[in-house]
C-alpha cells in the first residue's frame, strides 16, 4: 500500500506497574511521559483499559485521561480504548462529555469490544457482558446520539455531552470491527502491537468498505506498534528483556510486575524466537535508530497507516523517555523525506 500523507505518531499507556514500584509511581511516570512527548510533537496519548492485572494501572481508564489531560496542555488524550461491554452507554458518554467540557478539542473516545481482561473478571465486572458484546454497534449509536445536540429533546440525556466534540474510534484485533468502522464511517485503530495476524485484512476490509459520514469523509487508519529504541542494537535489546519476560506472562498467564532489564541470555533468545512470542510480537521494533527507522519504514510502506500508536514497555523512566524522543526523531526524519520525495 502506498502512503498518502505525513505520518502521525502518538503513545499508547498501560501505565505499568513495575517490580518493587506503587500504582502510584506508573501515574507519576505516565505524566512525566505524556509531557515529554507532548513536547516532542506526538499527537495523541491513549490510555488501556484492563483489570485484575497486576502490572497494569489503568483500570479506571477515564479518571487516569482526566489527570494527564490536566498535566499537560496541548497533547490530545483519550482511551485506546474504553471496553464499551464492560460499560453503559449513558455512563461513558457521561464521563468523556465531562472530559470534553473540561479540556475542549483534546479528547479522544477509542472504544472496542474486547474484555481488557480474563473471563471470570470479566464476569464480575458485568455479568451480561456476553448480550452487550453483541450490542456493540447499537451501542455506539447510543453514545453518539448522546453527544448529539438533537438529544436534547430525548428523555434519557447525558447533558454534558451534548454537542461537545469528542471523536470516536473503534479499536479491533481481529475483521469483526473492521466491517463495523467501515459501515459507521469512523476511524479505526488495529492492536498490531499484540495481535498483528488479521492486519492486513483488516485494513483491506475497511478501506474497501468505508462509507463516508458526518464524522469522516474518508478512511482513516492507525496501527499499534512496539518500540524500544536506544543507543545500540545491544542496549535495545538489553532493555527489551522486559517486555519478553512481560509478554511470557502473558502467554503463560502468569502475569507479573514490569521487570528491571537483565543481560540478554541464550534462554531468553530462545524464548524470543519461539513460534507463539513471534506471532505476537511481529511489530516489536527493538534496536538503535537506524534499526528502528528500518523497520519503521517498511511497516508504513507495507500498511499504508494515516497513523502509528507506540508502546514502549521499558523497565526505567529514562530508557523510556530516550526512547520516545528516539522514536519521534525516526518519524521525523521519515516524514521529511516523504516531503522531499
């Protein structure tokens, strides 16, 4: 696919947890990461949801966009996304209409079907989820009619909401919600980060698919990649044995704190090599910047994405940070020679 325009860079939070930190320590270190990039000139900061999960601090989703919409000033913050079975229409349009009335042309609504969790908390959290995952797509049309100025003559109101602009994406792993944001005419956001098999047809489907609406005139596509650049390919990798032992958690379903990096080890080489670990972590960009702007590159070419949300999974808030700005400094530098092109 061929690309269309500059390409757009924004951060994707889990706000995670690490080993021997507090859920207070990630909070602390998602505001010092959104001001940085904000800074840096990525557009948007997103933030998961997910429960029961030890290494992960953004459960309460909308009231952690809350505090980092008001630490920063420019940056657009949003939820990639809310997991819109696990919630009532009403309610969430409730929550982002407050966020839009409080910092105006700065929030985002990502909304997807996924639980964002395992089956027996997923259970907890909403004994009927099952019915409401197949009442995604009316219930979208719900929080858009709530935002609607219209429903104001409705009996059943989110008034905060009302007329405020807040744009919708719907967020997906797998083609199900690609035929959806097609048929809606809304952005929409693939998990390539963790989920990467469906992509292209995903993205195939929508392009081919999409209907213009009030709210997109034409497709829009962001795709979530993992990032870890450094210095060196040899220090990249050191800082990437914390997320390979993250993502053995996930796999194993023995999930743990964010580990500090250790050396890179045969086991941990064989472990990355394993079939499962590939298949996850195709779009794990790991290395210096020249590596990273390689990989960078051929990903955009490939997919022909408006848009790339980066996760990063570094054990240090300084790796972290230098990974960003390396991150930014490849977009850069890729967007300018698209101009010059």
């Amino acid at each position: 696919m061929e690309r269309r325009e500059d390409i757009k860079y924004s951060v994707l939070e889990l706000a995670p947890v690490l080993s021997g930190g507090t859920p207070r320590d990630s909070f602390d270190n998602s505001v010092a990461l959104a001001r940085h990039v904000e800074k840096l000139g990525y557009k948007r900061f997103w933030l998961a949801e997910h429960h029961n999960m030890i290494s992960i601090a953004s459960a309460a989703t909308a009231v952690l966009i809350g505090h980092i919409a008001g630490a920063t000033e420019s940056i657009r913050v949003g939820s990639g996304g809310i997991m819109l079975p696990n919630h009532s229409p009403l309610i969430v349009s409730e929550q982002f209409g407050t966020l839009g009335q409080l910092y105006p042309g700065r929030i985002d609504l990502g909304l997807g079907r996924a639980p964002g969790t395992d089956q027996t908390t997923a259970h907890a959290i909403r004994p009927d989820r099952i019915q409401a995952v197949h009442h995604f797509p009316r219930e979208i049309e719900q929080i858009q009619e709530y935002f609607s100025p219209e429903n104001a003559q409705a009996s059943v109101r989110a008034t905060m909401a009302e007329g405020i602009d807040v744009p919708m994406y719907i967020l997906g792993s797998s083609t199900d919600s690609a035929y959806l944001a097609a048929e809606k005419g809304l952005p929409y956001v693939f998990a390539s980060h963790f989920a990467p098999t469906h992509l292209f047809d995903a993205l195939n489907i929508y392009y081919n698919n999409f209907k213009p609406s009030a709210y997109l005139s034409d497709p829009y596509t962001i795709a979530g990649v993992n990032i870890i650049a450094a210095a060196t390919d040899e220090e990249a990798d050191r800082l990437s044995t914390s997320m390979v032992r993250m993502m053995l958690g996930v796999l194993t379903n023995k999930m743990d704190y964010l580990q500090p990096p250790i050396d890179m080890t045969p086991e941990i080489r064989e472990l990355i090599e394993n079939p499962a670990f590939q298949r996850m972590m195709k779009y794990a960009f790991v290395g210096s910047k020249d590596t990273v702007k390689e990989k960078t590159a051929q990903f955009l070419k490939d997919t022909g994405v408006n848009e790339l949300i980066v996760t990063s999974n570094v054990y240090d808030i300084k790796d972290r940070l230098k990974s960003f700005t390396i991150f930014s400094e490849v977009m850069h530098e890729l967007n300018m020679v698209e101009q010059s092109a």
